[in-house]
C-alpha cells in the first residue's frame, strides 16, 4: 500500500520503556522496577487529585465540557492571562502539533537547537518542513539570530529548560532576542519544565503573561505531566495571543480532554503546596547526582529540570550501559538517538536513586 510520502522519512518517537514492557522482556517484578526514563514526578500527583478523580469516575457516559471552562479559568488565574490566550490539548505534545500544521507546510524551515525534544522534529515532518539545528548543545541565542537572519525560518523553538540537556535560557537574555524577531515568524518557548528553573533561579523564570503582552508572535507551552505528576492524564497547555490561539482553535479534535483529564488537571493546579514540596525534594536528591557525577569524573551540565544528563567518555558507551541497567531493572534514557554518549536519569525518589548510583558504580 502506498502512504503519504511524507512519512517515509519519520521514524517512529521511542518513548521511554514502559514497566509492563520490561516486565514482560525480562520476567521482572513490576516492584523490582525502577523508571527514570520518562522525567515523571516520582511522589505522584497531589492526594487531592486522586480524591477528585475518583469522586467523578460514576459520571462517564457525557463527553467533556468542551469550553473546558474550569481548568482554563484556573490556567487564567495562575498566570494572569485571559482564557482568549489559552488553548489545552492532550499533552503540550498535541499543541506542538497544533503549532506545526498551523503554521508550516512542505516550504517551511523550522529552527530548533541541535539537541532538543525530538518531536519537534518528528511533527515538521508531518507536514513536510525543512529542520535546521544550531551547533551548540546548549541553547546560544546569538547561533539561533545568526540561523534566523540567513534561514528565514516559519517557527523557531525554544526550549527552556531544555530536554535532554537540562540547561535553562537566562529570561532576559530571551526577551532581548524576542524583540529581534519579525512579527510573522512564530516563536514556540516549550516551558514544559518552567516550574523546576522557575524555583531554582529566578533569572530563568520566564512568565507567559510577560511573552503575551509583549509579543504577537510567540506562544508558551507548559503541561501537566511533569511537576504536576500527571503524565498518565496528558494535559497540557498553550498561552499566546488571541489570534494565533484562534488558529490553533481550527486544528484541534472535538473532545481532545477527558472529563478525567479536566478535572484532574484543575485540582492539581489548586494544590501548589505539592508541586512547592516536590520541586525542594527534586532538588535536594539532584546534589547525590552532583557528587556522584564529580566522584566518578563524569561530566554533568547543570540542570535546571527533574533530570541530569550523565555524559560517558569513550570506551564507555551509553547504549551498553543503558541495556546492562534495563536488564536489571532499572529503565533510564540512552541518548545515542540524539548523537551524545550520554545517558538522561530522571531524579526520583531517595531510594531509587540510591539503587541507581549503587547499579551504574558496577558498570562503570
Ligand atoms: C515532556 C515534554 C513535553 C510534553 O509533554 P506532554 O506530556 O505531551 O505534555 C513537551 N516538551 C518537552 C521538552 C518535554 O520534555
């Protein structure tokens, strides 16, 4: 059968492996398992989140409100926008393809740093556009004007903090090269892990209010999936102006949020004693991977997120490594895809990360 000629060149997002999946290739116990793969919040969401939930499951059989009136009056209030700016999808993930089919098409160029989230990629594909990457590992805004200037790109990406690389653009550094940018080139800021830089440094807390009053032309991704601890609920969300929330309106599924979905990602927003402990204990277990890293002579870049990217020297190699740990149980994210001898750990809980120095210092 022929298919769209479009998809020859995508290959497959891996996501990280999930527990059922090492379960059944390995014969592990699921309580013997430990994923640091998928950067999910390893104390869970807030107990309130779960009550709600569980309050709301008898009333399954109508579809969602659609207006999603109460979670977008929460996102309203916490970031001071109005609910025009506003538009959720399943997972920040199917905003950014909102953004992609919007925007680009086969003429596009879309300018991303040389390591970044890789479904960036993988949507400009979809709709046929041309990627081109900085050369840096970390963002360097001056290398992205340098791209913009020559390239004339559709859509830049920012992403701050970045994945897998953990480091964090500096907020004002950003402004300034915002305000170089023309009014017909869509600026994406994926702050899908802004709450983590937010409370370690002020200087990389960058606000959507301030990008909306300021800019026509860029929009701010954030989810649910990572501080919040709902990765399982997939919800996210995109903050911009008006009229380009109003295109990305045109693209989006009816129904795209369940009731379950909606209700959780409301409570969970309320609850921000929860995230406040979660982000202290993130960074609290993220000084064992610093001392660990500088005790093994392995190279770490600060991270500003809920995951370090341990990068190996040769003849060390990530894969190997990544596979011997899988083997044992403990699911962590070889970066060979991105072209690094690194391997990406989420932070989790005391225990896990014990179980993680205490396996890796064998293999090393
Ligand atoms: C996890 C992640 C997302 C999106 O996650 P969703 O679960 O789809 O909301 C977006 N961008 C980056 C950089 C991420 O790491």
């Amino acid at each position: 059968m022929k298919f769209n000629k479009k998809l020859e060149s995508i290959s497959t997002y891996e996501a990280g492996k999930p527990i059922e999946l090492v379960v059944r290739e390995f014969g592990i116990e699921p309580q013997d398992i430990v994923k640091l793969a998928s950067n999910e919040n390893p104390n869970g969401c807030s107990p309130k989140v779960q009550k709600a939930v569980v309050d709301i499951v008898a009333n399954m059989a109508l579809y969602p409100d659609d207006s999603m009136m109460q979670l977008k009056e929460g996102l309203s209030k916490r970031f001071d926008v109005s609910d025009k700016n506003i538009i959720i999808g399943s997972g920040s993930d199917q905003v950014i393809e909102f953004v992609m089919h919007a925007k680009a098409d086969e003429n596009s160029k879309i300018l991303i740093n040389s390591v970044t989230f890789a479904m960036y990629e993988i949507y400009a594909k979809h709709v046929g556009a041309e990627i081109i990457r900085t050369d840096s590992l970390e963002h360097d805004l001056d290398a992205f004007y340098a791209l913009y200037k020559s390239q004339n790109p559709d859509i830049i990406f920012l992403c701050t903090p970045n994945n897998p690389t953990g480091d964090a653009i500096d907020a004002a550094a950003m402004i300034e090269f915002l305000e170089k940018i023309d009014s017909d080139t869509l600026v994406v800021v994926d702050g899908a892990y802004m709450e983590y830089a937010a409370y370690k440094d002020d200087a990389k807390a960058v606000t959507p209010k301030e990008l909306v009053e300021r800019f026509d032309n860029v929009i701010y991704l954030g989810t649910f999936s990572k501080a919040y601890g709902l990765g399982g609920m997939r919800v996210g969300y995109g903050i911009s102006s008006a009229p380009i929330i109003k295109e990305l309106y045109k693209l989006r599924p009816p129904f795209n949020i369940t009731t379950l979905s909606l209700e959780a990602a409301s409570v969970a927003l309320e609850d921000e004693q929860f995230v406040e402990e979660s982000l202290k204990l993130n960074f609290e277990e993220m000084e064992r991977y610093k001392s660990f890293a500088n005790k093994q002579n392995i190279a770490i870049i600060e991270s500003y997120t809920n995951f370090v990217t341990l990068s190996l020297e040769e003849p060390k190699n990530s894969t190997a490594i990544a596979d011997a740990l899988l083997k044992q149980g403990m699911i962590v994210r070889d970066l060979s895809g991105y072209g690094m001898n690194a391997i990406r750990v989420t932070v989790g809980k005391p225990e896990q990360n014990s179980r993680f120095f205490e396996l890796i210092e064998a293999l090393l």
